[in-house]
C-alpha cells in the first residue's frame, strides 16, 4: 500500500498567520471543504492521514479527500506566488505575460511596449535569462506582417543583446560551479586532510578565474568570485582573509544598493558568516557592531521578502551572543539571554531548523551548567536526550551525554550516575569512536563515587587534573573541549573541593 505523501501537510504547516488569512479571504464567502481540510491539517501536530480520517468522520471533505487534497496543494501554491512583495523577476514576467496577451489579440506596438519596459529592468539588475525570453518574444513580434517597425536596427539590437545574454549566463554559470565545487569540499570535510584532497582543492583554485576578479564580468559572477575565495580561506584555517573577503563581499552590495533586494539572501548570509569570522579571530567589536548590523537589517525594504527573516535574525544573533559569551568564559553574561531564547524559541517553533534547535538547547544547557544552574541545565538537556530521532547535528546528541553525566553529578544523583557510567559508553561505541578524554572522565567518575578516604580522593582529582591538561595538548582531543570543556568543570567543581 503506497504512504500517502506529506508534502501538503508540509506546506500548511509552513503557512504565516497572514498567509492563511489570505488564502482564506480568498476563498470567499461560504462552506469550502478544502478549508476545512487545512484546518484539519493544521490541527494535527504530526500527519496521520488515519487519524486525519477517523477524527473528521462525515466530514465532506473526507468524502473526496484525495481531489482535495490535489487541489488545496494546487491553490496553495498559486496563492502563496501572488501573497506578498513581488520579486523583481516577477516583475519582467509581468511584461513577458502581458506582451503575449497583446500579441494574440493583435496589439502589437503596445506588446511592443510592454516589452520595452521588462528589458528596461531585466538590463538594469542583469536578469540575462530574462533578457533572452524578452528577446525571444520580440522575435515572434518582429514576425508580424502588421507590426510596423520592423527593421534592421530592431534585428540587430536583438542579436546584441542576445550574444551579451548568453555570454554572460555562461560567465555566472562558471563562478557558480567553482564556488559550489569549494563549498561542498568545505561541507564535506571542512579541512584538508591528505595529499588527495590537496590536489583537488589546488586544480580549484590555481584556475585564473578563481585567481582574477577581472574575469567575472557581471556582478553576479563577481558575488561567486568572493563566496569561492572566502570559502577557501576558511577552509585553509585563514579566517582573517576569509573574514576580510566576506566584507569586500558586503562592501560591493553596499555600494551597489538596487542589487540589494535582488541578492538579500546572499548578503544575509554572507553577514552572517564574517560575524563567525569575527567570533574565531577574536574580533569583538566587529562581532558587537555586526550583531547590530544584522538586526537592523529587520528595519530595511530590501530585505522584507526574506522568508522567515525574523527567525533568522533571531537564531543568527543569539547562537553568536552565546558562542561569544562561552569564547570569553564570560558565563555570567550569558544568564540574560536565556529566558529570551526560551521566548523565541517558542514564537518561532518550526520555523527554526531542527539542527539549530539543537544547538541552542545545547548551548542553554552548557551555560546553565557553568553557572550552577543544574535543574536548569537538565531540563534544557533533556530536550536533546529525550528526541527519539538522531538525525541532525548528531555530535550534540553524543556530547549532551556526557554532558549529562556532570549534571546528574553536581546534582548528587549517585546512584543514577553509576548507571549512566555503564550506558553511556554503550550508547557512544556503536556512534563514533570515544575520546581519551571520556574515558579518563569515565574512569575517574568511577572511582569518585567509590572512593571514601580524603586522601585517596585528592589524589584522583589532582592525577585527573593533570591528565585533562595534557590530554587538551593532543590534537585528536582538542575537537572535544569545543564542546565540552572539562578543563574549566576539574577547576570549578564541587567535587575539586575535599570534604
């Protein structure tokens, strides 16, 4: 039996609080059964189309549910492309579909103009694509016994633009490739690990066009020009190049301000990673000015037809406050912003990709835990090790863990503790291979909780201490402490203190 697909419960559910308020004013007046049934799909918090069944019972729409179903998804998706800003490329298709209209009823010099008006924009923010289809159209015009101003300089424009058109997709298509080709390397492996990989990344990059700004010769080339560039630099651990490329990036939209609305996204992001730049290198006052920057960007036009721009700047601005705060071991600071990471959290639910959502209760947890807060960070840690689902930013999933270990045992849950020092290495072995670091916590935990003479017991917490120290000096440990530093919980810890 074939599983009835969830793409129309995905996208009700992506719906804005306006945007169903559109669809439904819409609809007009009456019963609409295909209301009824994203009312119904909305009501449910995961789909169940059984259930979906069985609770609306007699329901018209269930009656017919698969029409319904077909043409709520169609409905939807039509009135979702006419809700809200059109984009400038909506614009030019304006014209496109406004010329063809002209031309069947035999308007041609007002086709013509029409015409006339989408190359205007098309030339101005270098939509080449868009430019070919105008093109395309004036050729059908020019086709026209009846159209009057046929002639050589109209053929000749045509072509011009056309060639420019085609030359520079070809241009944009080439940057977009090479950039594409280091950010997936970037992805992938984030560092150049072996010989082979050094070779690729070099036949990248010793490429003139990668090399030569020159060579891009439209302004959306010139965009991939900087992306390839600054996501090499950050691949080679040059994050002060990386950083200073992702401002020149920002710099060119600055002072080019119609592209702006065009490329909203690609600044948002850029923005976003010279913030990370700024975190890494140490560049507060940049960061400070930066976080600012970024939620004023919720004040300005250009950047209105952002889907879910709230959200964003809201998980962009907070997972930089609390990674700044845990960079200066400033964990005090940090206690502010958690109720207000728990309001957001809340107000945008799923508008917030899962993996981010993880972040932040991981994050909440971490901060919690190095300001005592132990109930607290519990109850933000248990967000994670209670998610049935490991399918995203699994590397939390495996740190919440031990993490939980330190919690349960700030909290004097011994016994429980004594358990977890048996699963936990269970539940790690199978996912990925365990530190030296965990292990030495595993063993030293074990023997804390055993271990009843003071003497004996100040002997393991100064050995472990100095095992911390040098384990943090090993290479293949140092991955650990970025998520977890047990560095800071061997000098701070109730424990550390013999009674």
């Amino acid at each position: 039996m074939k599983t009835p697909s969830t793409f129309l419960y995905d996208l009700v559910h992506t719906l804005t609080k306006s945007e169903k308020r559109y669809i439904k004013v819409q609809s007009g007046s009456g019963e609409k059964d295909y209301i009824h049934l994203m009312d119904a799909l909305i009501a449910q918090k995961t789909f169940d189309e059984d259930k979906l069944i069985k609770d609306n019972e007699g329901a018209n729409f269930v009656k017919y549910l698969a029409v319904n179903k077909r043409y709520l998804y169609e409905l939807l998706l039509k009135s979702l492309a006419h809700f809200g800003q059109k984009t400038l490329e909506d614009k030019v298709y304006e014209k496109i579909t406004a010329a063809n209209e002209l031309i069947e009823k035999g308007l041609f010099q007002a086709a013509f103009n029409e015409l006339k008006k989408g190359h205007k924009i098309a030339e101005k923010y270098e939509l080449f694509g868009l430019q070919i289809m105008l093109c395309g159209i004036e050729k059908r015009l020019l086709s026209q016994k009846q159209f009057k101003t046929k002639d050589d300089h109209a053929i000749h424009q045509i072509f011009k633009v056309e060639t420019n058109s085609l030359e520079q997709l070809k241009n944009t298509r080439e940057y977009w490739y090479l950039f594409q080709q280091i950010a997936q390397f970037g992805k992938r492996f984030q560092r150049i690990q072996n010989e082979e990989q050094q070779k690729h990344i070099e036949s990248l990059t010793e490429s003139p066009k990668f090399q030569h700004q020159s060579l891009a010769t439209n302004f959306r080339s010139k965009l991939h020009f900087y992306q390839a560039n600054a996501a090499f630099q950050f691949i080679l651990g040059n994050v002060e190049k990386a950083y200073k490329i992702n401002s020149l990036f920002l710099g060119l939209l600055e002072e080019k301000p119609h592209f702006l609305r065009l490329y909203a996204e690609d600044y948002m992001a850029t923005l976003n990673n010279m913030l990370i730049d700024s975190l890494i290198i140490g560049k507060y006052d940049m960061l400070e000015e930066g976080i600012a920057r970024l939620v004023l960007l919720l004040e300005r036009p250009e950047f209105k037809s952002i889907k879910n721009i709230e959200s964003r700047v809201f998980r962009q601005r907070y997972l930089l406050l609390m990674n700044w705060s845990l960079k200066q071991k400033d964990f005090e600071k940090a206690m502010k912003w958690i109720p207000e990471i728990e309001k957001g959290l809340k107000q945008f639910g799923k508008k917030i990709e899962k993996h981010h959502r993880v972040t932040f209760y991981y994050l909440a947890a971490y901060l919690l835990f190095q300001n005592s807060r132990y109930d607290e960070a519990l109850e933000w840690n248990n967000l994670i090790l209670n998610d049935p689902k490991e399918d995203v930013v699994k590397e939390i999933f495996y740190f919440a863990r031990i993490l939980n270990l330190l919690i349960h045992y700030e909290l004097g849950n011994y016994t429980l503790l004594d358990s977890l020092l048996l699963s936990t290495p269970k539940y790690l072995k199978p996912r990925r291979a365990i530190y030296s670091t965990e292990k030495a916590l595993f063993r030293f935990l074990k023997k804390l909780l055993n271990c009843i003479d003071k003497t004996e017991k100040k002997k393991l917490i100064t050995d472990f201490k100095d095992k911390i120290d040098d384990l943090f000096q090993n290479p293949n440990e140092k991955w650990m402490f970025n998520y977890l530093d047990l560095r800071l919980w061997a000098l701070l810890s109730r424990y550390s203190v013999v009674k």
